[in-house]
C-alpha cells in the first residue's frame, strides 16, 4: 500500500474521498483474477494484455463495483467507466468498454435476478 499512500500525497486524495477510493483499490487487488476473467470472458478476441492499460484498468474497477458495491446502482459505475475511458483513452474506448461492461451487467442480473 506504500505506492497508494505516494499517489494519495502527490495527487492530494482529498480525506472524504480517500476511503472509497481505497476501497476500490483495495477490493480490485483482492478480486482481480475474478474481475479478469469476467473482462476476458465478455471481450471477444481480446487479451488483457493488448487491451490499453486505462480500458483495462478502467473496466477492473467498473467490475469490482458491479460485484461488490450494492450501494452502487450499476449503471452509474458504467457510465462513470464510459466516460474516463473516453476523456483517457482512445475515441474508441466508451464502445469499448460499454460493450464489455454492459455484458458483464446482463450477465450478473441474470445470475441474480430481483
């Protein structure tokens, strides 16, 4: 947790924002090789590896928020990714990333349907 102690100071994480923000971070580390596999499995023809590393890194947290944050309505976590990826990322990134994540959400709501 030493380099998101170092961005938190160099970057000047404000001190209400810095318990959601770690709790992103930390429950990504946590639950990568299973958000990983979701992105893998929902990305057609696409390996982690080639995707950009802000889609990537983007879509992790946008699917650790699908998974674990009730208090996060769903498509607000992919609007939010959609729109970092767009401002970040390439001009075809919030296709990208909607489609992905957009799978994963249907995917999830069938599993768990209210």
């Amino acid at each position: 947790m030493e380099d998101v102690e170092l961005f938190c100071k160099h970057f000047r994480v404000s001190k209400h924002v810095k318990p959601f923000f770690l709790r992103l971070v930390e429950g990504v580390k946590e639950f990568q090789p299973d958000i990983d596999s979701l992105i893998k499995h929902f990305s057609e023809n696409w390996k982690l590896s080639r995707m950009s590393r802000v889609d990537r890194n983007v879509m992790r947290i946008a699917v650790y928020e699908l998974l674990h944050c009730d208090d996060i309505p769903p498509k607000v976590s992919i609007n939010e990714a959609i729109d970092i990826g767009k401002r970040f990322g390439t001009e075809d990134s919030g296709a990208f990333i909607n489609g992905i994540l957009d799978g994963v959400r249907i995917s999830l709501e069938k599993e768990n349907p209210l």
